[in-house]
C-alpha cells in the first residue's frame, strides 16, 4: 500500500477549454445534482492523450436508460479532483479507485453505433437490460430497490433511500455481496449440481467437478449481470474458493480460503484496499471466522445468528471509525431481522420471478404481487426502525480495537469464567473516553478549509471556537456554507461555535449563516463591529479586530510568540490602508490572503511589507482557482511559503515554538491510513 506506483499521480493533465470525445457509455447513468445525469465514458484507449475512463455529467430532461451505446461528446475536462477536507473526499477518492481520469462537462451529446465493439456491447445489453425491467415494472412499488437487489444498479436509489439505509445500517442489503452471489450459486448447486453429482455418482470426481463448474458458471454470469465491478469480483472469487474447498473435499484451514481470496482480490484489482468495501467485505468474514469458525458442534439457527451478528457489529467498528462512518445503534437489531428475510424470502422470489419480470409486461404482472409483498416487507421494517435511530458515541480509535478483541475473544470456546472476565474489562472502556475528551483541551490549532467559497478559519483553543468567514457573499455562499462547511464542521466534532466573525459588512447571520445542519452559534460579530472583537476565555490566543475604511474586517492573532493576520475580503486600496493600522507589520508568520489571491488583491508591496513566513490562498472559485491564481507568483518573488488549497486541501496550522507546523490533507487523502 506504500508502493509510490499504487498512489495518484503527484500532476494532474490538462486539456482544452473544449473537446471531442469518442467512446462507450461503460456504467448506467443515474440522476446526479442540478437535475444532471452522470455516467461513465470508457474511450477505449485508442487516444493516448485521453482517460480511459471519465465521468460526464450532462444536463437534460432524457430518461437515464436512453444514454448507452457508443457516443461522441463535446465536453470540457477536468483532472478528477475536487475539495477535500476533514470528512470529506470520498468523491475524489472514487474517482481514483474507478480509474476515473478526468471529469467532464458535457454540452452535446451524439449517438455513434459505429464505435461500439464487444464490451460496448455487452454494457449497451446490461443497461437495455435494467431499462427493460423498469419498463416492465411499472407496478412495482419500489422498482429501483428491485433494480439494485436484482441486477446490482444502484443507479435508481435516491437520498430518501440511503436515508433509510445509512441509519439502520443496511447499506450493504443493496450492495451485491457474498450474500447475493452465494445465494445464486446455492440455488444452482441445488437445481444442477446434486441431480448431476446422483446421475454420475459412479465417477465421484469427474461429477464434482462438473457440478463445481456448473455452478461457477452460474454464479460468474450472475456476476456479469450485476455489473462486474469490483465489489461482483469480489463476492465471486470468495463464493468460487468456497465452492471448491467444499466440492473437492480436502481438510482446508478457513483462513487458508479467506487468505487465498483476499490474494486473488488484490490481484485482480490492487486499488481495492483503498476503498472502505474491501476492508469492511473481508473483515466481516473475518469476524465471522474468529466467532463461529473454532466451534465443534452447530449453534443453532437462532443463536448462530446472534452470534453472527455480535461478531460482525464488534469486529467491523474500528474499521468504521477508521474510514470515517459512525455505525449505527440500531443496527444490531436490524440486521437480525433484515438479513434472514433477505436471504430466506426476498433473494429466492426475485431470482425466480426475474425471467417473469424480464419478458413481457403481461408476465411481469402475474410476479409483481409476489415480488411487491417480499420486498415491502422488508422496507416498510428498515423504515419503521428509523424512526429510532441513533448514531453510536464514536470512541478512540484504540479504545474501539480494545474491546472489539475483547467481544471477538468472549465468542471463541473459552469457558464462562473468561468470559465473565472480559465483560468487566468492558466496564472500564468508557473510563478511557474520560481521558480522551479531558485532552482536548490541549488542542490548539488553525484549520482552513478548502473549497468552501473562499477563505474561513477555524481557530481551536482547547473547548473553545472561533470561526472567521472571510469570504464575499454571491448566490452560492449559503448553499456552500449549508452542505459543505456544514459537513465539515461536524467531522471536525464541532458541536457549539463561541464567536463567528464574518468580515464582509454585506454578510449577515439570517442569510449566510442560519440552517439546522449548522452548530450552534453563541455569539456573532458582523464586519461593522469586528474591533470589539476579543478571545474571551481563550487561554493561548488573543484576538484584536482591524477594519479597513471600507468596511472589511481582518482579524491579528497572537499564541505565544506566534503572530498571524487573517485577512477579509480587502481590495487593493484596503490592503494600503490596512498596514498603517498594524503595530509590527514584521511580525506577521502566517497570512491568510485577501480575497483567496483572486482578483487584484494581494499587491507585491503589501506582501513585502508584512514578509510572513507562510502564506494560505483560498480561491473563491476553486476550479478557476485550480489553473493558478493571479497572485501565487507574487507571494513566490515574496520569498514567502504559499500554500494554495486546491493543491494542498484543507490546512491544519499549529503555532509552535520553533514557527507555524503545517499539515495537508492531500499528503494522504489517497492513502488507505488515516488522515
């Protein structure tokens, strides 16, 4: 995982304002943002100088089905990046996963049959496909919850869905899975392997392995038919290694099939450790080894479930809080309910209704009560739950791992004492919580966020919390302090904000700053008032208002030794107007640049004048940004450390003895550790 040609490239290509672009759509388009369509284009790799793969997005009222085939776009390229924060990222982390190498704007969009070849084919067959079954199953209820649980699209799913999904914990109900595939190859190993292994029971070999290869047919078409993407591979390859361990007879160790999988994984795609599903797939097999796996006799249907699910929910939570998800506390229960009636009720009547439903609509008809009353079921339960449901206390990282063993350990034969043992063990967990929020209070930091609008800090002092928006309002400020400062602010675990200081005397509170997705704000200091502005109870920092006569507000901070100017939307005079009001310009280490360095702002002689030893630009517009801001070459003949955030992603600053420590989040936003 630490191998430099498994990260992304350290550049980003370029490409025109506009091109022309060949290629096949390789992935089902599905409603994005802004009442958009987005899909995946494979070019084929005949144009060295183009992705094989992009994501297009394209902005029409056509159904997503009618998109497929091969396809000439006019469209405006973009490397596959986006803002990444405390939090955030997933996006950009996708697009790297899915070998996605540039995102693209489309204006026009052609049909080309002529450039469809063999995998064109078979994409343009999947998606007639799911259009097909849509089409035919008009009277279904939730024909889309059909769609992802039958033929893996998930294309369909909106956010009400994953709504529900997300706070009962059964994201992975709609994920194809070992679950799905295992599924497909038991009932072909009942309807096709046992009659064949009777009729030649006279050459015992020879019948297992044609039962074995009938049913790895089966299952690899099913796999085919759900998409072939990675998470499909990787449900197959563990069904077919269990499949052989089972038909051929031999003494294997289950850890040898889950060890041998995972290598056959990793081969076949070895960006998969990078995503949360390879970690959260094999882990819970894993879990269900260490809790079931050592046991001479059976459990029993009801308590091997609870076991099952025990071990899964303990075993899997480190690795939740490692990539950033907060489980659910209802998932337990959930679980115990959702998965027998998945795997018992809901899989079987939609594998067997599927030739009905996929036929003609009159056949559909005659499935769709069936299959409407197995999958209501299950979702009117999930919604029914999530009127109780609730986020679990994220504990340290270590504290999680600690009594994960602890759970997994009392699960394995090792007699009631121990077990009695570990539980009280259990009892102290939460004493260790204690001592993690009591060292919060040493926090002491600067974060700067990266594509939020402009520039904003978040100044931390222990408990305390200062926010300065330095941003300039326009249409897009309160969407983007609504979903993205939002977001980002409560993966930062900030559940109260003391004092906001917006520097722009046209920015208010009930416009800008007033949703429920926000924390809660104490106390708020427009831009006319920021010279009454004060740290109040901040033990290491102080804080004193500069406003230029244009009514701009800049904060100076002080921790110790260390000084910085977090500058507001200042204009080119204002910056001239700005530095007489200063005591030691000198002693200025960190400047937040006016305006993001857009613009005319931030003149060589009001960057000289203050000489800082790190220099932050956040660009209002980030991929306008992204090309180069017109000042980045100043604060370079400056002699100053420019730190620009769409290169670097969000900033953490640490005043410390010897200067300002910086930390990025793009160092390691790829990688598949922590942040």
């Amino acid at each position: 995982m630490e191998w430099s040609g498994g990260q992304p490239p350290a550049t980003t290509q370029t490409w025109p304002e506009s091109i022309r672009v060949k290629g096949y759509v390789c992935e089902p388009a599905s409603a994005s943002s802004g009442d958009r369509l987005a899909f995946v284009l494979c070019t084929g790799g005949d144009n060295d100088e183009l992705p094989k793969r992009i994501r297009a997005t394209f902005d029409s009222d056509l159904s997503r089905h009618s998109i497929s085939g091969g396809v000439v776009l006019d469209a405006r390229l973009r490397p596959p990046r986006a803002p990444l924060n405390a939090g955030g990222g997933g996006f950009e982390r996708w697009l790297w996963r899915e070998r996605v190498g540039a995102v693209a704007a489309v204006s026009e969009i052609e049909p080309a049959p002529e450039l469809c070849g063999l995998s064109c084919h078979y994409h343009s067959a999947r998606i007639a496909l799911i259009h097909r079954l849509n089409h035919h199953g008009e009277r279904l209820r939730f024909p889309e919850l059909v769609e992802a649980l039958l033929l893996g699209s998930r294309a369909g799913l909106n956010e009400e869905h994953w709504a529900r999904l997300q706070a009962t914990g059964a994201q992975h109900l709609v994920a194809i899975s070992g679950l799905h595939v295992g599924l497909v190859a038991a009932l072909a190993g009942v309807a096709l392997g046992l009659p064949l292994t009777r009729i030649a029971h006279q050459r015992p070999a020879a019948s297992r392995l044609a039962a074995f290869a009938l049913v790895g047919l089966v299952a690899a078409g099913y796999a085919l038919l759900a998409g072939f993407t990675v998470p499909t591979q990787r449900a197959l390859v563990m069904v077919v290694v269990a499949a052989w361990m089972l038909n051929f007879g031999r003494q294997w160790r289950l850890w040898d099939g889950w060890l041998l999988a995972v290598l056959i994984v990793v081969m076949l795609e070895p960006r998969a450790p990078w995503g949360p599903g390879f970690w959260l797939s094999f882990g819970a097999v894993a879990c269900l080894i260490l809790g079931l796996g050592a046991r001479l006799r059976g459990t029993g249907a009801l308590l091997g479930l609870m076991l099952a699910q025990v071990s899964v929910v303990a075993g899997l939570a480190p690795l939740l809080l490692w990539h950033g998800m907060a489980p659910s506390g209802i998932a337990f229960a959930v679980n115990l309910v959702a998965i027998p009636w998945l795997s018992v009720v809901v899989m079987p009547v939609l594998l067997i209704a599927a030739p009905l439903l996929l036929l003609t609509p009159e056949t559909a008809g005659w499935a769709a009560p069936g299959v409407d009353l197995a999958v209501t079921v299950l979702w009117s339960f999930l919604g029914w739950a999530q009127q109780g449901a609730f986020e679990l206390p994220l504990p340290a990282a270590e504290t999680a791992v600690l009594a994960a063993g602890i759970v997994l350990c009392t699960l394995l034969p090792v007699g009631w004492p121990y077990r009695l043992l570990a539980v009280l063990v259990l009892t102290l967990v939460p004493l260790a919580e204690k001592d993690r929020a009591a060292s919060v209070a040493d926090v002491r930091e600067l974060r700067i966020p990266d594509g939020v609008g402009g520039p904003v800090v978040l100044i931390r002092d222990g408990t305390r919390t200062i926010l300065f928006d330095g941003r300039e309002p326009d249409a897009r400020v309160r969407a983007i302090t609504r979903d993205r400062i939002g977001s980002w602010l409560e993966a930062l675990d900030v559940e109260r904000i003391d004092h906001l200081v917006m520097a722009h005397p046209a920015m208010t509170r009930q416009h800008h700053w007033r949703s429920p997705r926000l924390p809660k704000l104490r106390h708020v200091t427009a831009a006319s008032e920021c010279e009454t502005v004060q740290a109040g109870a901040m033990a290491n920092v102080t804080l004193s208002g500069v406003v230029t006569p244009e009514g701009q507000c800049s904060l100076l901070l002080r921790s110790g030794e260390r000084t910085a100017l977090l500058s507001g939307p200042v204009t080119r005079r204002g910056e001239r107007r700005l530095l007489p009001q200063m005591d030691d310009a000198r002693s200025i280490g960190m400047l937040l640049a006016p305006r993001g360095g857009q613009g005319r702002s931030s003149q060589l002689g009001f960057i000289k004048a203050l000489s800082p030893e790190v220099s932050v630009l956040a660009p209002p517009d980030w991929y306008q940004g992204r090309a180069g801001a017109p000042a980045i070459k100043r604060y370079q003949q400056a002699q100053t450390r420019v730190l620009f955030t769409p290169h670097t992603g969000e900033i953490r600053l640490v005043p410390e003895q010897a200067g300002w420590r910086v930390e990025y989040t793009r160092d390691c936003g790829q990688k598949a550790r922590l942040c």
